[in-house]
C-alpha cells in the first residue's frame, strides 16, 4: 500500500500531553466498585486530565461503560476519547456461574469472551458496539488493538484499510493501531495513513526499542505517537524501585534491573522523583504528543498529574544521554 507522506502536515486530532488509560476501571488486577471507579475517573478530570483510552478488551467492556457514565456528565468538547477495534464481545459458552476473566487479568464475570474480527464489517460492528456501551456518539480516536496477537497481515490488508474508510466517512477523527511489539507499530506505519499509534512500554525511560524503527517511520510519516505504559508495569512508578518488581509478564531480567539503579541515581542526583522522569521522557521526542498513564486510586491520578508538571533540569537528560541510558 501506498502511504501519503503526511510529514510537515498539521495533526487531524490534537491530544493533551497527559491522558488516563481507563484499564484500571475495567476491573484490571483488582476490582473495584462503581463508586470506587468514579472516584478513579473524578480524580483525573479534577487533576486537568482531559484525554481517556479506553478498549473493549478492558473487563470484557466494563471500562467502556464506567468511563462512558462519567465522560456523559462532562461537556463533549472539553475532552478527547479513544478506544479500540478488532476484538468484539460475544456469549462466552463456556461460562458458568462465578467464573471470572482472571486469566487475562481482569476480575470481571467471564459470560462474555473476545472474538477477533479485522473484517470491515467487523471493525465497524466494533466501532457501533463502543458507542453503545460508552453511550457516546463521538469516538475521537481509533486504534486497532494488538493486531500482531492475531494476524499481522491480515489487519494491514483488511483491517486499516477500513479504519482508513470509518475516518473518511467521518465516523471517528483518527486511527492509529495500539501495540507492545515495536516491528507490528513500524509495519503499520510504514502500510497505512495513520495518525496516531499507541506505543505501550517499547519508548520508556527505561528502555527504547521503539527508537529503532518505530520513531524514524513516524517521523518520516508524519504520524504521531501516544507513549503508553511508562512505567514499565510499575517499576518506575516509585522513586525506589524494588528487585522483585513485575516486569510485564515475568520477573525483571538483571540487566534491566542494573540500568533502573543507573537511572534512579541519576535522577536523585537532580531531586527529580522517578516517576516524574518516567512521565515526561517520551515527550522529549518531536514524535510523541501525549503519554498515557493508568491508575487504580485517586490518589494515583493526582500525584501523576503533578509528576508530569514538574519543572525537570535540562541536565538530567544530558545525563542520562551520557551514560547510554537513554538516546543522545
């Protein structure tokens, strides 16, 4: 496929530099009430936030429709919404009474199961889909999620041209694709006219695989990229980070380990907060136009909000730089 060279060419979708990823609210890792999730989502408009991610694949659409509940008591222009497409909710047959989705890390009733479906019809049934569980018309931004679980090709042959078709049609803004798999990210953007990707733990501070081809083909694209999971599944998240942290789906590797020791003395060094640094790093590239950050307490959501309004010295990256902590 031919991509337009949309370098230079203003964004169709501005976002805010800081964003809220609503998976918490879809029940991830722990459940929480209805009140305790408006609580969550309270915390993150009093705090400024202004930019919501959200997924059918987050608690089987629980978070699309807690987040939806609260984003229909705000103005509709003061935010800007994102979710998902390519895996659409279906009767689970194999559910009974008190079984939970814990095996993708949910604590939500299992009565429903992820089918997926990258066919236009399929992307456009999602898309209907997520409006009525969000109760919203509007959804600003659409990415295709994870489509290298499923299959690669088959999303840039099928599935993106169609999402090129809902943007056309005006049915949603902007489209991207939301991957952890930097060659998926760099395939899409070099095969479709995207404008936005969500990249999620591959351009962190604490390690860049993205810098290697998924920041020179947005770049080269004009298309920008939202910087998710910074803190690494949460090992950023503390300005003292502990061994036994978990890494993604597994124990952290030592050398990793040995280069977040690096990291957090140099910011203690500038009585930077390690979270803050975490926050802020992507946004020093000319590519990425917001970071995406989770939260499961309101206290989570306003502390992440002052981490990332943090006056940060210009040295500590020069720093890092210096010590092949991150790119020069």
């Amino acid at each position: 496929m031919s991509v337009p060279d949309r370098a230079g060419v203003p964004d169709r979708l501005t976002v805010p530099t800081l964003g809220y990823g609503a998976a918490n609210v879809g029940n991830l890792f722990r459940p929480l009430t209805d009140d305790e999730a408006w609580a969550v989502l309270d915390a993150a408009w009093e705090s400024g936030i202004r930019f919501y991610d959200t997924a059918p694949h987050y608690g089987l659409g629980l978070s699309e429709r807690r987040l939806g509940a609260f984003l229909q008591t705000k103005p509709r222009d003061e935010y800007v919404l994102s979710t998902k497409a390519g895996r659409l909710l279906r009767p689970n047959p194999d559910h009974v009474g008190g079984g939970l989705d814990t095996a993708n890390d949910f604590h939500v009733p299992d009565d429903l199961q992820r089918v997926w479906d990258f066919s236009e019809a399929g992307i456009r049934t999602s898309v209907d889909e997520s409006r009525e569980r969000l109760g919203i018309e509007r959804i600003d931004l659409l990415y295709l999620h994870d489509p290298e679980r499923h299959d690669l090709d088959l999303a840039l042959a099928e599935a993106l041209p169609a999402m090129e078709g809902l943007r056309a049609d005006g049915e949603v803004t902007a489209i991207g694709i939301g991957s952890m798999v930097s060659d998926a990210l760099a395939a899409a953007v070099r095969s479709a006219d995207l404008d936005l990707v969500m990249v999620a733990g591959r351009y962190t501070l604490l390690e860049q695989p993205a810098a290697v081809d998924v920041l020179p083909a947005c770049r080269e694209t004009g298309t920008g990229i939202v910087a998710a999971s910074v803190f690494n599944s949460g090992l950023l998240a503390s300005s003292e980070p502990r061994r036994d942290g978990r890494y993604e789906y597994g124990q952290l590797p030592d050398e990793l380990w040995d280069r977040l020791v690096r990291i957090a003395a140099v910011c203690a060094d500038h009585d930077v907060p390690l979270p803050a640094a975490a926050i802020q790093f992507p946004l020093q590239s000319d590519v990425v136009r917001s970071v995406v950050v989770g939260g499961s307490r309101p206290a989570q959501l306003r502390q992440n909000a002052e981490y990332a309004a943090i006056e940060i010295p210009t040295a500590l990256w020069g720093n890092l730089a210096a010590e092949g902590l991150i790119p020069a």
